[in-house]
C-alpha cells in the first residue's frame, strides 16, 4: 500500500513538471478555460437557486392572495381572445 501511494505521488509530481515546461500561451489557456467552467457552474447554481426562489415565492403569493391571482388570470385570458378575435376579424376581412 506505501509503495502504490509513492508510486502515485511520483507521478502526480512527473505530470507537474511536465505541465510546468508546457508553453505559456497553452498554460494561459487552460487556466482560462478552467476559469470559463467554474464560472459557468457558478452561473448555472445561482439561476438554479433563483428559479427555486421564484417558484417558492409564487407559492407564497398564491396562498396569500388567491382572488387577486384568479383576476388576473382571468384578466390576461380575456385580453388574448380579445386581441386573437380581432386578428381573426381583420384577416377575415381581405
């Protein structure tokens, strides 16, 4: 078991002196990709964690006020047939 833990500490040191003789501009890089990703990821939880938060937000707003939800949603469903039949009209029309 100690000499397999040697074995893997000399190589992890072998591939960081190999990646310390690469170029700059590929070392440069592949931090800047790296970077790229931990960025991304970091994007990706936090739009997770906000639509998580909004989901649980309507939840809320739901349970408080219901009559005003049901107005609205009635309000919005009748101003789109409206302007739906109107269209309809218009292109009847030519």
């Amino acid at each position: 078991m100690k000499t397999r833990a040697l074995r893997i500490g000399a190589d992890v040191a072998q591939a960081a002196v190999e990646a310390a003789g690469l170029r700059k501009p590929s070392l440069k890089s592949a931090l800047a990709f790296e970077g790229g990703v931990v960025l991304a990821k970091r994007l990706a939880k936090r739009g997770r964690y906000a639509a998580e938060d909004l989901m649980d937000e309507a939840a809320h707003r739901i349970k408080r006020e219901p009559l005003r939800l049901a107005s609205t949603i009635f309000a919005v469903g009748l101003g789109v047939g409206v302007m739906s039949g109107m269209l309809m009209m218009r292109n009847h029309h030519r």
